[in-house]
C-alpha cells in the first residue's frame, strides 16, 4: 500500500537528517549541538576575549599596577576618565594606591584564571584517578575512598581553606593547595558514579576476558566513557576556584598585597564605597562577574550536549 504523499516525503526528509547525522564527525555534531544554544555561543567568546586579556595583560595593559616606580600616590583615587600628572588617561579610574583600574584589572584577570585552571586541573587529575580506582577495584578501597570524601564533604568548602591559609600563610601556591584540598572530592564522586555505570559494560568485561592490565583497562577503556561528565563538572569547580580565591583574598586570607587579584581591588576599594568612589570596587567586581558567569554558562551548555537524557 502506497503511503500517503505527505507522509512519504516527510519519512524521506527523515531519512536524508538522519543520514546527514550520521555523516557528521562526533566533533562536528558536538559543535553543532554547542551552538544551538546562542547564550552559550557568547559565554564562549566572551571567555576567550578575557582569557587573551589575561595572558597578554603585561603588552596589553597601559602601566604596570604593581611596579612601584610607575605608581604615584598622588594619581591616588581618580575618578574613570580622568588624567595622572604623566598624561595617562586613566579609563577606569585609579585606585587608594595610585595605581591605574584597568591595568589591575587585567592583571587580577590573570592570576584569577591561573589559580583555578590550575588549582582545578590538579584536583581533577587526583581526584579523577581516586574515582577510578574506586570504581574498578570496589571493595575495601572503594569503602575506605569514599569515606574520605564523606568526611571532606562534610565541612564547608571555605571553612577547610580558611583553616589551610591560616597554617600555610598567603601566596599563589599556597592557595592553590587550599583550592585542590578543597575540591577533589567533587571530581571523585563524580567520576566514581560514572564508572560504576561503565563498569559492567560489555567492553569492560571484554577487556578483562583479554587479560590486559588494571592499568590498562581503567585509563584507556574506562577513563575515556567517563570524560563527559568529568568536563563539566570541571568547567564548574573553575569558575568555584576562581570565585573562592577572591572571596578568601577579599578576607585578607588568600594572596598578599604585593600580588594582584580581583579579591584584594574589591576589598580595596569597600572603604570608599559610602564615599562615591565607586569604581575601585565596581570595575574589578564586574570583571570577577563576567568571568564565571561566562563559565557557568559553558558549563551548562556542556551538560546539555554531552548528557544523552538532557538532548533533544
């Protein structure tokens, strides 16, 4: 029975879309699937234009903020738009300290992101291995594992850095060390919940059946099906990492003076607030904003595209 005309080219524009897909690479169908969502497309090279003013910030910047011999007091509180004693226009202002917003801001930009790629790459990579292995060997390690992540998880986050910087004192490694103790658990259960579904897989049963190794089975077999939801999981512990090393900096507990952050330029500038000086903590707070809104809302498109229950 010959089907109706309408339903037969309807099935054949069915037929040529699903033969299309099925044509398309995984990368070609991962970017068409990312850029369905116009949000995302502009989080995405809004995070890029930040991420190229952080790394480019010492060519790109109008002074350097933090080099004493460039900095004069009496520059001290400028309103945005206003000229030092050298003739710089300063675009955002200047801050209690003489030094130029903008060029703060930059550099604040770039240690901001280097603590929480870094401080968020070291986490993953040990708390991913430890969910790994307590998926594949079960049992007692798998036991032992998770219950130091019930009694990590079981304190708050800023809590444990806090106490972690009051011993170990400020600077960047030191509050990178903070951020990773911090957030490992995260990326272990995450990764754990993953592989126990992957572990019963035919290919993981038949990988075994080869004989191959533990080592071999677990980071070339079942390390690569447990990425998708080890991304985005790490896309939002990156913007925790950046938003944490500001508040503890805001505290007076993360970074020193001497060194830029986002954290320090807002707390810098809370003094002046009831006083008009909006700017010196307006500008670096706005920037702060930009930066992990723009990578939450990464995040969140990755959730929808690499989650099968979550496509269309």
């Amino acid at each position: 029975m010959t089907p109706p005309p309408d339903i037969a080219v309807a099935a054949n524009v069915f037929d040529a879309g699903e033969q299309r897909a099925e044509a398309q690479t995984p990368f070609r169908r991962f970017l068409a699937d990312f850029t369905e969502s116009k949000i995302a497309v502009v989080a995405f090279f809004v995070f890029v234009a930040v991420l190229l003013c952080a790394m480019f910030a010492p060519w790109i910047s109008p002074t350097d903020p933090y080099d004493l011999s460039k900095v004069d007091i009496i520059d001290n509180r400028l309103p945005p738009g206003s000229e030092g004693i050298d003739g710089l226009t300063y675009w955002l202002g200047t801050d209690g300290a003489g030094r130029d917003m903008l060029s703060a801001i930059l550099y604040g930009l770039r240690t901001s992101l280097f603590v929480g790629v870094t401080a968020g790459g070291i986490a993953l990579t040990i708390g991913g291995v430890l969910g790994l292995v307590a998926a594949y060997f079960g049992g007692f390690i798998d036991t032992l594992i998770m219950r130091l992540v019930d009694f990590k998880l079981g304190f708050p986050s800023i809590l444990i850095a806090m106490i972690l910087l009051a011993v170990l004192g400020k600077g960047v490694d030191k509050i990178i060390i903070s951020l990773v103790v911090v957030q490992w658990a995260y990326y272990t259960r995450t990764v754990r919940a993953s592989a126990l579904v992957e572990r019963n897989r035919e290919y993981m049963e038949a990988a075994q059946c080869l004989a191959l190794g533990h080592f071999s089975v677990v980071f070339r077999h079942l390390l690569p099906n447990c990425l998708p939801p080890l991304i985005v999981v790490g896309t939002v512990q990156i913007a925790s990492a950046i938003a944490l090393e500001a508040t503890l900096s805001f505290l007076g507990l993360g970074l020193p003076t001497t060194e830029p952050s986002l954290g320090l330029l807002i707390a810098n500038g809370f003094d002046y607030m009831l006083s008009g000086r909006y700017w010196i903590s307006i500008f670096p707070g706005i920037a702060l904003l930009i930066t992990i809104l723009s990578i939450n809302l990464i995040g969140d498109q990755l959730r929808d595209v690499l989650n099968p229950r979550l496509q269309k």
